[in-house]
C-alpha cells in the first residue's frame, strides 16, 4: 500500500492549491494521477472537519472502477467510505442516503439527482449533506445548456467547495470552457450565458465561432486564479513520450470510384450491385470514412454493411505480424469495423458493450497478465477508467474520431505512469479521403488545448503577483 511520501511533488502542490480554495479547476494530462489528488483533498477536508461528504459525478465506468479502488491503494484514503448510486430510483434513492465520506453518480443521473434532492431534503427543511461537488472529466458538461447542467444549477449553491477535473479541457477549442467553468464558479469568470460567452469572446462565420483577435489572452486571465494547469512533459519529463506511425492506404480503383461520387453527389453505384446514398453532406462524411475503413452501412439505421475493401484490415494484419507476440490494442470508429476485425481476427477480444464492472475487470486483469494478445475496443468505451498501460506499449487507431477528448484519453491509456516501453500508436489512414481531414482537425484542437494549458501558469503568476 503506497503511502503519501510516494506522491509525486506536482501532485502535493495540486492537493495544496485545491485547498487553498473552495473552487478549483485542475486540468492535468491524462496519467498524472487526478483522482488520488482529489482524493487526498478530500480526506485532508474530512479530516479538518471542513466537509464531511462529497458528491463525485463521473462516468458510469469510473464510478464503478476507478475511484474506490484507487483510495483502497493509500494508506491515507484507505479509511474513505463510498456509496455508489446506481440501478433503479429505488435502489438510487437508498444509496444517496447510504452514510458515507463519498458518493458517487455518473452524469446521466444528474437529472434526477436534481429532481430527487429538491422534491426531499429541500422541501422537508433539511440541508445536503455534501458540502463539496467533484465533477471527474468535467469536460462532458461542456455544453453548459443541455439537460444535466440546467439540473446541476438548480443544485450547485448547497456545494460551497467545487473542484473540476479533466485532461482534456478545450477538444473542440475555448468554446468549451464556458460549459466547464459553469459548474465550477457559478458563471462568475466567464458569465452565466452562453450567447453572451460567444458574443463576447467569437466572431461567427456560418456555423463556426473563431476566437476573435486578443480574447484567447481574456479567457485565460479570467480563469487563472482558480486553474491548475500540469503537463505530462513538464512535470514527468521521463515518462516515454507516445510515437505516432501514419500508415497509409490506398482505396482499390473499384471502391475509389465509388468514393469519389458519393463526395460529389451523395449517390454511387456498386460494381457488385447495391448502392449506396444520403441526404447530407454530414451523413455523407461519415458514410466516406466507412468506405475508407472499408465497409458502410448499406443504408442510414441499418446494420448491414458492405466489404468493399481489406486495406485497412491488410495492414491491421501487417502490423499484428510485426508485432511479434506482443499485445496490441485496436480503437475503431464504427460497430461494422469492429465485427469485420472480429471475423478477421477470432483471438481478438472485444472490450465494450454491456460488460458489467467485474467483466471489464477480469479483461484488464488478463490483458496486464498478456493473455490478450488483440483488444478491440470504442474510444468511449476505453478511454475512461481503465488503465492497460501493464500489458502493452502498442496501439491501433483503425479509424479516427472527431473528438479530442477521446482521442487523448484512449492513447493515455498506454502513455501514463508505469509505462516501461515507448507507446506506440499506428494510425492507419485512407489516402486522399475524409481520413485526412480528421486527422488535421484532431492535430488542430491539440494546439489550442495545449496552449491553454501550457500558458494558463503564466496568467497564474501574473494573478498572484498583483
């Protein structure tokens, strides 16, 4: 059992500068060890008598696996008692009132969280026990107006003390700050309306919002006082930086074809009969990264698929070979892809879908042991909770996502502490296809996050010498 002489300096100073204030916003890369940091902030709280009871809100997974387990590793969280509120209103309504230093809920359940403290504790007269609101991978509450963060304001004045969490706070650029600050100060640094927000700070083209000249700075010295900002770079420089392999494909003449006048009109015929069509051009960016993995759905809901090609798939099989034995783990975009690699494959193992909690555990167990030697899985369904980093330095991406946050969080599952290989990550890519686009967007909202996470301690540092 470690004790808290093993944490690492950085994380002493993030625990210190949460405590130091009831709201923070800690945004640490992904392997830093955010949870045993707020962790040890809310054990040094119990202990100072300051907040008996916290609510944590985090994904259904790391409810499940993460939080509990992690307190259970040190000897100063070890003593932390948990309540998991989950299954049906029932079943949920007995757990919130379960005594306990932590509960936890995932997002979907803040509706009703909402709905449920108001309709009991506030109308009988009777304050929340919680003091203090954690929100892990508070990056899904970026929207800032949909349904589980209207729930939340109803709430957030009984939780003085509010710490938000994520390593991926800008995945689709600083226009989802607002979103993330929200629940944390109330609105007080960057407003309580969106339109405001994007008013202020954007100016629109069509449907996209660009920074407008001179507000990046703004947002980033309203926000300093109470950001905590910690690059893997910075603070573990001797933690094995992830290689990126870009492996290149080339669509048969049959299938480019058809590619090419889906693109152009939104209707191609196969060679081998059939047809493929939509009714958009954002149904039919999807529908040609598909050709590009190699195999669409026949038609929109449906969830037949054609094979149109084994590019992708030829060298999913290259890069296994080359591999020599050692584990690989595969990320794909669509159910289609993953059955085709499925049948391709018949000793890979899938990772996602129903699992219940101790299924994914024995999965990660066997992987850590290296008795998987293919894992299989959907960005949202690994890239939260688990830690694979024990039995394999190599990655897949079969087929790209358009979303940062699932992007860094899956390729940290193999990059982070306790790492002893460099991470490898294979991106195989359609040449000439949608594929590329992809991959500029996701390398474009990398260098906005990273620039507000490199740059927010300078405004830090200015905030605190005045």
């Amino acid at each position: 059992m470690r004790t808290p002489s093993d944490l690492h300096d950085y994380q002493r100073t993030a625990v210190a500068e949460i405590l130091s204030r009831p709201q923070s916003m800690v945004l640490l890369d992904v392997g830093l060890g955010k949870t045993i940091i707020a962790l040890t902030a809310i054990a040094e709280r119990v202990d100072r008598l300051e907040c008996l009871n916290t609510l944590v809100v985090a994904p259904k997974r790391v409810c499940s696996m993460v939080w509990r387990q992690e307190a259970a590793r040190w000897t100063h969280t070890a003593g932390l008692t948990f309540s998991l509120v989950s299954g049906n209103a029932t079943q949920r309504a007995y757990a919130l009132r379960n005594h306990a230093d932590v509960h936890l809920i995932n997002y979907e359940n803040l509706p009703w969280l909402a709905d449920y403290l108001i309709a009991t504790w506030l109308r009988e007269g009777e304050y929340f026990p919680w003091r203090a609101i954690v929100y892990d991978e508070v990056d899904m509450l970026k929207n800032g107006t949909g349904v589980r963060s209207r729930a939340l304001q109803r709430i957030l004045p009984y939780f003085p003390y509010r710490i938000g969490m994520t390593g991926t706070p800008a995945g689709n650029g600083y226009i989802d700050l607002w979103g993330e600050y929200l629940v944390v100060d109330g609105g007080d640094r960057l407003g309580t309306n969106r339109n405001h927000y994007l008013d202020q700070y954007f100016e629109q083209y069509g449907y996209r919002h660009i920074l407008r000249q001179g507000a990046e700075d703004e947002i980033k010295s309203h926000v300093a006082d109470i950001t905590i900002s910690m690059t893997a770079s910075e603070y573990l420089p001797g933690q094995h930086t992830p290689v990126f392999n870009d492996v290149w494909v080339d669509l048969p003449p049959g299938v480019r074809r058809v590619y090419d006048e889906l693109e152009r009109e939104l209707f191609a015929e196969l060679d081998a009969g059939g047809s493929l069509e939509v009714a958009n051009e954002g149904s039919m960016l999807n529908k040609c990264l598909q050709i590009a993995n190699g195999q669409p759905y026949k038609e929109a809901g449906s969830q037949e698929w054609y094979a149109l090609h084994d590019a992708k798939l030829n060298v999913l099989g290259e890069i296994i070979s080359e591999s020599n034995g050692q584990p690989v783990l595969v990320a794909y975009e669509f159910v289609a892809d993953c059955e085709r690699i499925m049948e391709w494959f018949p000793g890979a193992v899938h990772l996602g879908g129903a699992m219940t909690p101790e299924q994914e555990i024995e999965i990660q167990r066997k992987w850590d042991s290296g008795q998987i030697p293919l894992l299989v899985g959907h960005p949202a369904s690994m890239g939260h909770g688990l830690n694979l980093q024990h039995g394999g330095h190599i990655g897949v991406w079969f087929g790209l996502t358009w979303s940062l946050g699932l992007y860094l969080q899956l390729i940290g599952r193999l990059a982070r502490q306790g790492q002893t290989q460099v991470p490898v990550f294979h991106r195989i890519l359609a040449r000439n296809t949608v594929d590329e686009a992809q991959l500029m967007a996701l390398e474009r909202k990398n260098d906005e996050q990273m620039d507000l996470k490199t740059t927010i301690n300078d405004y830090r540092r200015k905030y605190s010498a005045r």
